[in-house]
C-alpha cells in the first residue's frame, strides 16, 4: 500500500517539476500556470496521503482502490504534461521566429520605402538635385527603428540639408558621398537619445548597409544631375556656336547685298555730282553722300574679308598690316568709353607666314575680349614689337624661322581674371560672359590658330587689374618672294615711244598692249607677219621698238624681222618666244630674246632696257 | 559715224543692271541691248545679240559665271567680256584670265571704271587693276596670274579628289570602293593620302572642307 502512494507522490511531484519547467519557459503562460498549480496541490495532496499511510493513522485509513486511481492520475500528468510540453514550446518558438522575422520584414520594408521614395524623387518631372536631397532627408528618419528620435542631415559641398533637431543628435552615422570617384559630400543620421550599445556598435549592420546604400545612390544622381547639366550647357553653346556661324554667314551675305546698293548709290550720286555745279550746296551734300558711301563701303569689305570661309593659306605677311587692319575694323565696334591705343614698335616689316584672315580674327578676338572685360570703359591697348632672345628658346626646334620672334600683346584696365579663371580661358566652351554673350569658343580658337601658327600664348592677369595675353610668333627671315608678295604696280617709265607689238593671241596682246600703255608707251597691235610689216610700213618713221611672238601666222616673227632689218637696221627688238632650243645668239644685235612665261615687270624692264640700249644711238629710222 | 557698242550686262541685282544700264545708255557711243539677271540668260543673249562686250557679275545666282563664259568663248569669240565683283579675289582673277576674260572691274571701283574699262576693251585693250596687271604672267598657254595661290585641292589626285567627294556624300568605304571598282583598301589609301595632304584627319571634318571647296553641295 505504502508503496502505491510512494510511488504515485514521486510521479505526481515530476510531473508538477515538469509542468514548472514548462512554465517557465513558456514565460508564464497562464495554462500553464494552471496545470503546475493543480500538479502541485495534486503532489502535496499524495505526501499528505502517504504521510497518513506511513504512520498508519487510524482516523483516515487507506482507500487501496482510490490510491491505485492517484497513481493513474499521477502517471497520466506526467506522461501527459512530458508530452505536451514540448508541442506546446515548439508553437511558442514558432510565434517567436515569426515575430523576429516579421519585425526584420519591416526593417528592410521601411529602408526599401526609403529608397523607393529616393527614385520616386528622381522620377519627378521637376526634380532638381536641391529638391531630391531636402526629399531624402525627410524620407531617412521613417527608414530607422525610431523615427522619431532619428534625424537627418546631407552635406553636399557648401551645401547642407538636414532635419531641423540634427544638431541634437548624441550618436551619428555618417557615409561619404561619391561622385566620380571625388568625395562631394556625406549623408549623416542621428539619434537624439541614446541607443543600447551592441557589439556592432549603437547602430546595426544593416543600418550601416543603408546609409552606404543610400549614399551610394545619392553619388549616382549627383553623377547623372551633372552629367546632365554639362550636357545641356554643351548643347547651349553648341546651339550658340552655331548660330553665331549663321550670324557670320549671314553677314557675309548681307555685306554683299549692301555692297551693290553702295554700288548704285555712289553711282547714282557720281553721276549727279556731274550735273550740278560745283560751288551749289547740292554738290557739297553730294560730296558727303560720296564719302560716306565710301566709308559704307570701306566697313563692307571688312565684313566680307572677315566673314569669308576660306581654307588657311599662308603666305609671307607683315604682321604690321594685321594690326592696321585689325586697328581699323575695332574702331567701329568699340563703344566710345573705350580707348584704343595701337603701338607698333618697329618700323621694319614682321614678316610671318601666316594666313592674315586668321590672324586678324586672333587679334579682334582679343580686343572683343578686352572690351567686355571693361563695361564701363577703359582702355585697350595692342602692342607689337620684335621679340627678345628669351622668346625665341620657348619656340619648338623645328620651326624654320630666323631665330626671330615677333611679340603681340592685347592688354585691358578690365575685370581681370582670378588664377582658376586664368588656367581655363583656352578651353572650348568655357567662358565668364552670361548665356548669349559669348560662345566660350573665341580664346580656343584664337589658341588653335596660334599653335598653328608655330606660336604660343600667355596671360598675364589679376582681379582688378586687368589682363595682358601675348602671342609670340615666329618670324621669318625675308620678305614676300614674288609668288606671294601683296599686289604693287610698275611704275610708268615710257615717254610716249612707239612700240609695234604683233602677237597672234589677241587676250595676250591686249594685255600686253594694255601694260605697255599703263607704262606710257604708245602701241600699235598686229594679230600676224603680215599685219606687223603693214603696221611698219605705216610707222617706219616713229617706231621706237619691234614686240613681237617668233611664232606669227602669215609670216614668222623671224622671218618679219629680217624684211625690217632691211630698212630698220638699228630698232631694237624683243622676239617673244617659249621655244628653248632657240639659241638667242642666232639673234642680231639689236634684238633680245624675251622668253616665256614672263611677268608684265619683266616685260616692262626689257622694253625699258631695250629702249635705253638704243637711245645713245639716237632714234634709228 | 561708227557703230555704237553693242553691250550686254549680266547682274543679279536689279538695281545694279538698272544704274549700269541707264549710264552706259547716256554714253553715246554706246547701247546695251540686253541687262540679264543670270549667266544663263546672259549666254542665251550674248548668242542672239552678239554684242561687242558683255559685262557679267561673277557672284550671282544659278551657273556658273566663268562655265558660261567658256562657252560664249568658244561660240560667241567675238564676245569681250569684263567680270564684275564685289571684290578682288585671287581664285576669280584666275578664272577669269583662264576663260580669258578681257577685263575685271570690282564694284567698289567709281563708275566711270566701267566706262573706261568698256572704251580700253573695245579699243583692243584689257582691263585689270595696276595691281593685277603686275601679277599677270604670259606663258605658252596664255595669260595667267602669278604665282597664284595654290588650294590645297589641287595638290590631290584625280582619285583622291573623287574619294573627297564621296566622303563629304557621306558613303561608307565599301560603297566607294563599289562605286569605284577598287578594292576597300585602295580607298583607304586614298582616303590616307588625301587627309595628309589636306592636314585634316577626321571625316566631319573633311566633308566640311569639301563642301566649303565647292567639290559637294551643302
């Protein structure tokens, strides 16, 4: 009997241990409260049981058939309460995984919120970069655990967003912000009480990993933002290049269309000069119609040497006259408050090989410049002179030059530039005029033409200063040859003498005739042998020189001349001739082999030579 | 009394015909029997009028001034003719000593130029400038200007000139080569050979060129 309720008070006391130890770790669950109360009150009532038992109390005796139904009870809590037990934590742990799991569900719901409302930002139609960031920052606090102890702050450059309360924060986040590979700023979260402290410090992991990933995409709008706005500024000036290339062109065509009304003008007004006398005041108002026409017409040309699209042609020129003309065109485009003062310290040629269009443009480039550097006036100062040796060494070797430079300088009492201003001038593009003033493309184009012009360029400038650019040129050693030299007249040296010119190609004889008259000489034209002895025939006696082709149809020039020297023994001649097996000592005295090709100079110097050659003799009939 | 001359003038501009046609009228020794306003209405008239002198604007719309002076060369020799321009320009006097012209006058010159340079032609006389006539040069071939100034252009082969063309058309090298029956790598050459000569070393860039030399439309 003892035995019965010994046992059945072990089984029932592990069982209440058991359903103990379930509560506890269920965390007090009030069912289980329950079950550990009774097993226990169940417990307590068996060692009364087998208290009673044991010291054989007369008063309660034993129920044998009620002691074996405890230790049925007893066996069924136990085995039921080991049974349960466990089925019972296990649903618990599930509930608690979910939870854990759902509130990380809603962390990274909360950062992807963030970073989906960053792109919605992006997306908007009026989205600019200051609008995305202020946008970021009100969206970073609801992406963290606490957003209201959370607050925000993006520092980018000189600029800062943030919430208001950022300055209270205790602990702070902080990422770089990078562009291009440039830090350009840093993204910072805040907490304004403090967090419990953790191994992975106040903040998590995965916070970490969201203001990376913030930051990251911050660097990458900052990217496209600019990007995007360089691109625009391209395609502004681009759109400038190319509207002042049409300006040009028009202008090109407007200069032709106001040279033929000058034309009509000056035609008319000459023609009406002549019809009024000259003392009447309508002839004075006439005079000044002329000259300013004439002035119309001077600015014209100007125009459409400037606007003129032509390839580059160098050729020897004076840098001299590039000044003159440059000086002569400014004086029309610069306001009255701004002086122009032009010192061109040499009387000898500078001689360049240079295409003198380009070089105009470089210099009215940097008057331009100069001007809108001073807008309220000042003055502008071109300087050319022969360089020093010093100049020379900074020159490339291979330039054929004569070890001589020439140096232009462009200097203005102006804004002045600062040093970072100064290092970009000569970039395409790049200007300090507001939009629509400038195409940011002269200074790269005046630096193009002067590297390829063998040159260099420099600049001298301060804030407030003003600015000096000085171009330095390479000179070369001799004037224009002939093939290039500007256009020059020949002087008139004839006095009247006759000169019979046959030649058989009637363009060339009227251009020689013509050169001949220009020279003052008198001209009587034969196209061939038999017109040249007829026209002897007629002029025998005031013939002064023969100027005639050796290859004369009707009768050979040699031929002609021989029938003349029959009678004209002592008339100079000139045999024109492009045959060079013709031996000019076959030639009699009197007559001089002029070969072709030649020039009218050297035309004008035979005759002349010929001419003097005969004049100790006299005139010879 | 002689047989006043016989002149045709050739502007676009009406008001320049109209002043050249109303001062040479009021000479009187001479008629203009015709005032065009193109080089091809100024060929149809030189052909029916034969005029002593035609007197034709170089820059004017539609042909070619200097073609249309080539063909009243060869069909109308007794023709003279005198160029008008707005200004001197090498590439035009050498056009037009090649086509022979007998005489260029810029308009900024006064207007008696144009009378004076009508009298010097007719009387067997050519007309240019002091300036120009010091540069003329007689040769073999007839008159030319000195030294004149050499385009780039001419340097480049006949090839080389067609393949120019064909860049600035925009064809790729195959075409061109397909167009031209060679092979893709003698373009190539071409195309190498011409951008050394030219100094221009990119295919925009040559296609500007091209069109600016008037070798391709715009």
């Amino acid at each position: 009997m003892n035995v019965v309720v010994g046992l059945a008070t072990v089984v029932q006391y592990a069982a209440a241990i058991l359903a103990l130890r379930v509560l506890r770790i269920t965390g007090r669950d009030p069912t289980w409260l329950l079950i550990a109360a009774v097993a226990f009150l169940m417990a307590i009532r068996r060692s009364i049981v087998l208290y009673r038992s044991l010291s054989h109390d007369a008063a309660h005796p034993p129920d044998m058939a009620g002691e074996w139904v405890g230790l049925a009870i007893s066996v069924l809590m136990l085995v039921g309460v080991a049974r349960i037990g466990p089925f019972f934590l296990s649903i618990l742990r599930s509930k608690e995984e979910l939870r854990k799991r759902s509130d990380a569900l809603a962390k990274r719901v909360k950062e992807l919120n963030c970073l989906y409302g960053m792109a919605n930002l992006v997306e908007q139609p009026d989205s600019s970069l200051k609008r995305i960031l202020q946008g970021t920052v009100a969206l970073i606090p609801d992406a963290w655990p606490r957003p209201e102890l959370t607050c925000a702050r993006i520092k980018l450059k000189e600029q800062s967003y943030g919430t208001t309360n950022f300055e209270e924060t205790r602990q702070c986040l902080a990422c770089d912000i990078v562009a291009r590979g440039e830090p350009v700023g840093a993204v910072e979260v805040g907490h304004l009480a403090d967090r419990l402290e953790t191994d992975e410090g106040p903040f998590t992991e995965e916070e970490r990993k969201l203001i990376k990933a913030i930051a990251g995409r911050l660097g990458r709008i900052i990217e496209r933002t600019q990007v995007e706005e360089e691109r625009a500024i391209l395609q502004d000036q681009l759109h400038q290049a190319h509207k002042m290339e049409a300006v040009g062109q028009l202008a090109a065509g407007v200069a032709h269309d106001f040279s033929n009304l000058l034309t009509v003008i000056r035609g008319h007004t000459d023609r009406a000069t002549t019809l009024l006398a000259d003392e009447s005041q309508a002839h004075k108002e006439l005079q000044w119609i002329q000259e300013a026409t004439h002035q119309a017409a001077e600015l014209t040309r100007g125009l459409l040497t400037f606007s003129r699209k032509l390839p580059t042609e160098k050729k020897p020129i004076d840098l001299r006259t590039v000044v003159r003309e440059s000086e002569r065109l400014l004086h029309r485009v610069l306001p009255a408050a701004t002086e122009l003062e032009v010192d061109i310290a040499c009387e000898a040629p500078l001689w360049v090989n240079a295409d003198q269009t380009q070089l105009q443009q470089v210099v009215l480039n940097l008057a331009v410049n100069a001007r809108d550097a001073m807008p309220e006036g000042g003055t502008i100062r071109i300087t050319l002179s022969p360089a020093s040796e010093t100049d020379v060494d900074d020159l490339p070797d291979t330039l054929d030059t004569a070890g001589r430079t020439a140096r232009l300088t462009v200097a203005d009492s102006g804004v002045g530039m600062t040093p970072e201003v100064q290092s970009r001038i000569f970039e395409p593009f790049y200007t300090t005029k507001t939009r629509g003033q400038g195409t940011g493309l002269g200074l790269s184009i005046v630096h193009g033409v002067v590297k390829d012009h063998g040159g260099r360029i420099e600049v001298q400038s301060e804030v407030g200063e003003g600015t000096t650019l000085t171009i330095v040129l390479p000179c070369i050693e001799a004037g224009p040859t002939p093939e290039t030299a500007e256009p020059s007249t020949i002087v008139p040296q004839g006095a009247g003498e006759l000169i019979l010119l046959a030649e058989d190609d009637s363009h060339v004889r009227a251009i020689i005739a013509s050169t001949l008259e220009s020279l003052g000489y008198e001209v009587v034209q034969a196209e061939d042998g038999l017109a040249l002895l007829d026209a002897f025939e007629q002029h025998r006696d005031t013939v002064r020189l023969f100027l005639f082709d050796a290859d004369l149809p009707e009768r050979s020039g040699p031929d002609c001349l021989r029938q003349i020297r029959q009678e004209a023994v002592g008339t100079p001649a000139l045999m024109i001739s492009g045959d060079v097996s013709l031996d000019p000592n076959e030639l009699d005295d009197q007559t001089v082999l002029l070969r072709k090709p030649f020039g009218m100079p050297e035309l004008a110097e035979a005759v002349a030579h010929a001419l003097a050659a005969d004049r100790p003799r006299g005139k010879q009939p | 009394m002689t047989r006043p001359l016989v002149i045709v003038i050739a502007d676009d501009h009406a008001m320049v015909r109209g002043m050249l046609k109303r001062r040479l009228d009021a000479e009187p020794d001479m008629t203009v029997a015709a005032a065009v306003s193109n080089a091809d209405e100024a060929l149809t008239a030189v052909l029916r009028l034969n005029p002593d002198i035609l007197l034709m604007d170089i820059e004017m719309p539609g042909s070619d001034s200097f073609g249309a002076a080539r063909t009243i060369r060869e069909r109308c020799p007794d023709t003279r003719i005198i160029f008008l321009s707005a200004f001197f320009h090498d590439r035009y006097i050498e056009q037009a000593l090649a086509v022979q012209a007998w005489g260029y006058v810029t308009k900024s010159e006064p207007e008696d130029s144009v009378i004076r340079a009508i009298r010097k032609v007719a009387a067997g006389l050519a007309y240019f400038s002091p300036q120009i006539q010091a540069r003329i040069v007689v040769d073999s071939a007839g008159a030319t200007l000195a030294h004149p100034q050499r385009s780039r252009v001419s340097t480049l082969t006949h090839r080389e000139l067609e393949v120019l063309r064909y860049i600035a058309r925009g064809m790729a090298k195959k075409e061109m080569a397909r167009t031209m029956h060679i092979s893709a790598n003698t373009v190539n050459r071409h195309t190498t050979n011409l951008m050394t000569k030219l100094d221009i070393h990119d295919r925009v860039e040559l296609a500007r060129y091209a069109i600016r030399e008037g070798l391709a439309d715009a």
